[in-house]
C-alpha cells in the first residue's frame, strides 16, 4: 500500500493503469486511437501505413439505372398516349388523377417531419383532402357540366350551372368554421402552419394545372406538344449533361441542382426547338389531336381547320437565302410552314429557359426538408410531382399564350348558345333583335 501511495505522489502510473491507459488508446474494435489522418490515408504513430479496406461496390451499376430510367419511361409514355388515343373524357379523368396524387404527395412531405409526428391534431388530414374535393368542384364544375349540357336534361343542367358557384361557396364556408372549431390550444401555430401549407399545395397544384382541361377541349394538340417538348427537354439535359457535362464550362449552374450542367442546359435547348418544330408539323396532319372537342357527343375525326395549322408561304431574307442556296442549291424566296409551328418555337423556348423553375422549385423544397424525391411510384423517376413539376407551369403558359395570340376570342359558339339557353324568354327575344341589329349595322 505505502508502494502504491509513493507510485502516485511520484505520477508513476500503476499496473492497473496501464492496462486502462493501453485498453483507452484502442476502440472497441482493437484499433488504434493514435492514428492520424492525412491527405486521405491512417497513419499510426509509428508511421506505418495500414491498408484500408475499399467499400463494397454498389451492384446496381450505372448502365443498369439507366436502362431502368428508359424502361420506366418509356412505359409512361405508352401509357399516356394510349390514354390520348381514347377518349377526352379519360384524359380529363387522368389529369385530375395527377393532381390529386401530386397533392398528396406534397401534404406528406409536412406530416413526415417529426413535429407533425408527435402532435396528434384531429381532423387535420381530413381537411386537407376536403379542400381538395371542394377546389376540384368549384374548378372543373362548370367546364365538365358544359361537355354534359346535351346529355342531361335541360332543366337539371341549368339548376346545377346556376347554383354551381353558390354550392361552391356553401362547402367552402364549411370547411372554414370546421377548422376553426377544432383549433387546439397550444397547436395553434401548427395548425395555423399546416393550414397554410395545404392552401399553398393548392395553389401550385390544382390553380395553376386547371387550365389543362381547358387546353384539352380546345384539341388534344395543347396538351401533347407543351408536354412532350418538357420530356424531351429533360432527356436530352440528362444526355447532353452526362456526355459533355463541365467539359465545357466549368462553372457550376445552380447550387439548387448540382447535378445539371450549363452543357446539358444549352444542349437540351437547342436539340428541343428543333424537336419542337418538326413536332408540331406532325401534328398538324391529324384531325385527332388539332380539333377541338366541344362536347362529349361531338366528334373531333373531322372539323374545319383552324388557320394556326395549315400551311403558308413565308419570305426568307435574302441572306438567308443566298445562304442557303450556297449550302443546299435550289430556291429559298419562300417556304411553306404552318404557323404553329412558329407557336411551337416559343412554346420550346418557354419549356428550355422558363419550365426548368418549376423543377428548381421542386429542388428546393426538397433540400429544405431533406428528402431526394417526393416518392418512388417510378422506379428511377421519383413521385408524380418529380416528374410534373415542370408541366404545371408549361401549361399555364399554353393556355396565356393561345388565348392571346392565337383565339384572341374567349368564348366559342357552342358556349354562347349554352349562357343564352340560361337566360329567360324575354331576354332571349330581346337579345336576338339586338343581335340582328348588330350585324346589320356592320353591313
């Protein structure tokens, strides 16, 4: 004992902590705690050099995602375009369908964080979906009643169309008071967060992909062309990014997205304007997809062609032509183009420069929450939001830009017969001599 007490008024450690010092020096796997790393590699005090073991390469291989990615999407584009090829109604029934997926698929991102988890709010997941149902009717409503108007019968199409908004305004006054009532004290903020947080999902989903319907029955042509030039926007930026990506510029293109490219950017631009262009030629040569589609019941196999889509006589510049002549030969005064395909170019621009933000908002979102995709419903692809967050915006930019430049009229004849069916005899009599003085007066 007196030799222990002198061993530690002298510091000299005793045997028992020497066995400790040498068990603390090593990790519960036996290696040594000493080791220093540098410049990527363990040295031990001794200066010795282990070797590392290399991490166990990943079976799925690059070649193998890819493949997937293509299997994956080509089956989507199948889908679809077999769904294009049936009937309107369907492809109304399938856009809806999207929304509603894409919406739910945003709420969950809120109710995955771990406050959501561990608060228990009534009634909350049920309001959100009884938002939904309620913007659903108060948005789609009238357009589908319209495609009915020649199916119902007449008196009960104009009770629904008149008290469609009024039935509207009651269901949402509902659901205000509803969850007001089931505030809970000490949620507030929460709820309060979560409420805002549906009615933004809302917005970006439902608002601003409702014009889709409409694109739809002015011809199926809005909906597939804005369509295919995003997909093929976004395959060509994955191809050109990882052929040439930072080869040529090195500077990096958006921290939201560190995985795209300037490379694949321009790439992608320039290879869709020319898809674009030839694309909606196609198009144009098949009544199926340019006709608009009034109602159910009217065929959209024949109609009068509208002038966007038949072809023109349009003067080339005489540079242009008398480079071309010097590269190809022949005459270059004048091509023939139909003017759609002008709308097409713009339409490819909008899809290269603009749609992109949708995607980086989705990017964004996504980092601040801490999740790589809203889903895995596709197989390499993501969740339905992942692979429609450009498409929300491209098509709000179809419905601006056609009502603007091409059908500068807002209402068609077949609309204006259905609101004059609504207003009473008088009205309907007064409006007819007024009509016939109109046009006599133009005369």
């Amino acid at each position: 004992m007196a030799e222990v007490r002198q061993r530690k008024k002298e510091g000299t450690p005793s045997s028992g902590d020497l066995k400790k010092s040498d068990n603390s020096s090593k990790d519960e796997k036996g290696n040594n705690k000493d080791a220093v790393v540098g410049e990527g590699k363990l040295k031990s005090s001794g200066g010795t050099s282990p070797t590392t073991t290399a991490p166990a390469p990943n079976p799925e291989t690059f070649l193998k995602k890819i493949l997937r990615r293509i299997a994956v999407g080509f089956t989507l584009v199948g889908t679809f375009m077999a769904i294009l090829l049936s009937n309107h109604f369907y492809v109304c029934l399938v856009v809806i369908a999207i929304q509603a997926v894409s919406f739910k698929e945003i709420v969950t991102v809120r109710y995955n964080q771990k406050e959501a988890r561990t608060r228990k709010v009534p009634w909350f997941r049920t309001f959100n979906w009884y938002f939904l149902l309620v913007t659903f009717f108060y948005v789609y409503g009238l357009p589908l009643l319209e495609q009915f108007k020649l199916i119902l019968p007449a008196n009960i199409y104009h009770f629904l169309v008149h008290y469609h908004m009024w039935a509207s305004f009651c269901l949402y006054v509902f659901g205000f008071c509803a969850f007001i009532l089931t505030l809970k004290k000490g949620h507030y903020k929460y709820q309060f967060s979560q409420m805002a947080w549906t009615l933004m999902t809302l917005v970006i989903v439902v608002a601003q992909s409702s014009v889709w319907i409409h694109n739809i029955f002015d011809g199926l042509v809005w909906l597939l062309l804005p369509a295919s030039l995003i997909v093929f926007n976004d395959v060509m930026a994955y191809f050109c990014g990882i052929t040439l990506g930072r080869k040529l510029i090195s500077r990096k293109f958006l921290a939201l997205s560190p995985n795209k490219t300037w490379e694949g950017f321009i790439g992608a631009g320039l290879f869709t304007l020319l898809f674009g262009f030839w694309f909606a030629g196609f198009l144009s040569q098949y009544d199926w997809f340019i006709c608009p589609k009034v109602d159910f019941n009217t065929s959209v196999q024949h109609c009068l062609h509208d002038p966007v889509f038949i072809l023109r006589d349009y003067a080339v510049p005489p540079p242009i032509a008398a480079f071309l002549h010097s590269v190809l030969g022949g005459h270059w005064d004048s091509v023939q183009i139909r003017p759609f395909q002008l709308h097409a170019l713009i339409f490819a621009l909008f899809a290269s420069i603009i749609a992109p933000f949708g995607g980086f908002f989705a990017s964004g979102l996504k980092r601040a929450y801490g999740i790589k995709d809203f889903d895995n419903i596709f197989p390499g692809h993501g969740g339905m939001t992942d692979r429609m967050d450009c498409q929300m915006l491209m098509g709000l930019c179809v419905y601006v830009h056609l009502r603007t430049f091409i059908r500068t009229t807002w209402y068609t004849v077949p609309q204006l017969i259905g609101y004059i069916a609504l207003l009473p005899r008088d009205q309907q009599i007064e409006l007819q001599t007024k009509l016939v003085q109109l046009i006599t007066n133009q005369h």
